[in-house]
C-alpha cells in the first residue's frame, strides 16, 4: 500500500533525479561576457530543450572546452548562417568565399570581444559539445 508519505518522498526523488539529469550551476570564470555576467556569478544551464526552447541566435550557451571544463558563450550564428568577415575564425582564408557555420553546429562569440577567447580563434562548435542553454543567473 502506497501512502501519502511515501507518495510525496518519490514525486521528490523523481523530481531530484530530474532535476540532477537536466540542470547544471555554471560559475564564470573570466572576463569574456562582461558586461552580461562578471567573473564569479553563478549560472543554471539546462539540457532539456523540450522544457527550456531549442538554442536560438542571441542566447548563451555553456560549451565543454577541450579539457573537459566550461566556458560560456552567446549564440552569434547557427547552421548554415554566413558569419561576417570580422568574426570568421582566425585561420579562415577570405578568399574561400563566405564562411558559413557548419551543419550541427553553433558558433559562439563572448560578448567582450576585446578578451574572449571564442568560434574566432577555435571554430564553430558542434552540438554534442553544448552542455546547456543558461537559463537563469543566481544572485547570491
């Protein structure tokens, strides 16, 4: 027999556990998306898209960098859209024409340009590296 105690208690383990597979607190380190969020401020990122919006231009992104940590990024372009000639990436060679973002990937800028480290220097980023959509900053 199923009582309300025991009710409750799994509603809050299926919720912990939903919770726990979808959301990840972000903390930025760095200067690159000043003024947007400073060195230090927590962040909620979420994975389940469903639930959040798909990624969108203009929304910030937490990537898995290539040592396995975080950075934080905005959308500037996705698949298939041209990316300006000032923000292609480093190694481009404007002769090839247009730079367009790859299929199955973003590319991503900081919003202080002057020190981010972003898609200009390593390239678009491909979806299997977006660990989430940041969703809601925490004020504490």
């Amino acid at each position: 027999m199923v009582t309300a105690g025991s009710l409750s208690l799994l509603t809050l383990l299926g919720f912990a556990t939903f919770f726990q597979q979808n959301f990840r607190t972000i903390q930025v380190q760095g200067n690159s998306m000043v003024p947007t969020f400073s060195n230090g401020t927590h962040l909620l990122a979420s994975s389940a898209y469903w639930l959040v919006g798909p990624i969108r231009k203009g929304d910030i992104v937490v990537v898995e960098d290539d040592n396995g940590g975080a950075i934080i990024k905005r959308v500037y372009r996705i698949a298939g859209e041209k990316v300006d000639w000032l923000n292609v990436p480093e190694d481009y060679n404007m002769t090839d024409g247009d730079y367009v973002v790859p299929n199955q990937s973003l590319y991503v800028l900081g919003d202080n340009r002057d020190v981010s480290e972003d898609s200009r220097r390593f390239g678009p980023v491909p979806y299997d590296r977006i660990i989430g959509k940041v969703v809601l900053k925490r004020w504490l």
